[in-house]
C-alpha cells in the first residue's frame, strides 16, 4: 500500500459518505435543497481539514515519503543527499538538496529516480515555487467523493420516485 492511498482515500470515502444523506435531504425536499447541499459540502471540506491537520494524515504522508527518499538514498549510497517534501505548505514535491558535487547526467538521473517514488509528483533539485499544496489536492478528492456521493442519492431518489407510481 503506497502512501498517497494511505491519505487520499480516507478522504474520498468521508466525501462519498457524506454526499450520500446529504443529497438524500436535498433531493427529498426542494425546499431544503441549497442548504442541505452547502451545508454537505463544508462538512466534506471542513473533514478534509481536520484529516490533514489536527488528525495528523499530512505528517505521517511527509514523514512516510521522507523514509522512503532515505532508504532509495542509502541503498545507492549517496549519504550526503537529503531529500525533503517542500513544506510551507505541504506539497507532493521532493527537494533533493547536498547534491553540488553531481554532474549533469547524476543530475538528470537523481531526479528522474526520485520522480517515480510513490506519493511524489515531482522531485527536484534546487527549491522551487511550491506546487499545488496537499491540502487543496485533499481538498478536491473530498469534493469529488461527495460529487459522487449526490451522485448515487440521486439515483436512489430517481429509483424510489419511478416506484412511487405504482399503486397496486
């Protein structure tokens, strides 16, 4: 089990699982529909908030990548290389720093290498303009769960509407 499925799905699950009511209220009830629906979405969005922080997903995803970076470095015994996600905020992007003494080609494949680490979008070597921060990447899985969420309410909503006509 890699790391980014380790974060991200919890997150999709808390989405799907709070769309589905959600969307039940919303379509029940015309007259509670906007409010049951944006009161669905900060929900979705204020879980994705306290995954990422006070609950401490986004420290055991840096921590877990980090280890990862430390082992892939001490197995092809480059000790002198630190690699570290890109912090403030928190991105999916792995700065590799200590590397002065390597050249273009070392470069190109060090960074080639730790680009295909699980949980990394993009690994690097001098610090950069961070990347799209986890938390709004977090964010957008949590939206798209309870997308999906309204998704199969309404479909259970369409059912039990097609069902009401009968009346034997």
């Amino acid at each position: 089990m890699n790391s980014l499925w380790s974060y991200f799905w919890p997150l999709f699950a808390a989405g799907l699982l709070i769309g589905g009511p959600a969307g039940t209220i919303a379509f029940r009830r015309r007259s509670r529909r906007n409010v049951a629906l944006a009161a669905g979405l900060a929900l979705s969005l204020a879980a994705t908030a306290l995954w990422h922080g006070p609950i401490g997903a986004a420290d055991r995803f840096s921590r877990s990548v980090e280890r990862q970076a430390r082992a892939t470095l001490n197995y092809y015994e480059m000790t002198q290389i630190v690699g570290t996600l890109h912090h403030d905020p928190l991105t999916r992007r792995l700065v590799l720093s200590g590397g002065d003494k390597l050249d273009d080609w070392q470069r190109g494949e060090i960074v080639r290498l730790f680009s295909q680490l699980p949980g990394v979008s993009e690994a690097q070597l001098s610090p950069s303009p961070a990347g799209t921060p986890l938390i709004v990447e977090g964010s957008g899985v949590g939206v798209l769960g309870f997308l999906l969420g309204l998704l199969l309410a309404y479909l259970v909503d369409l059912r039990r509407r097609y069902n009401a006509q009968w009346n034997w």
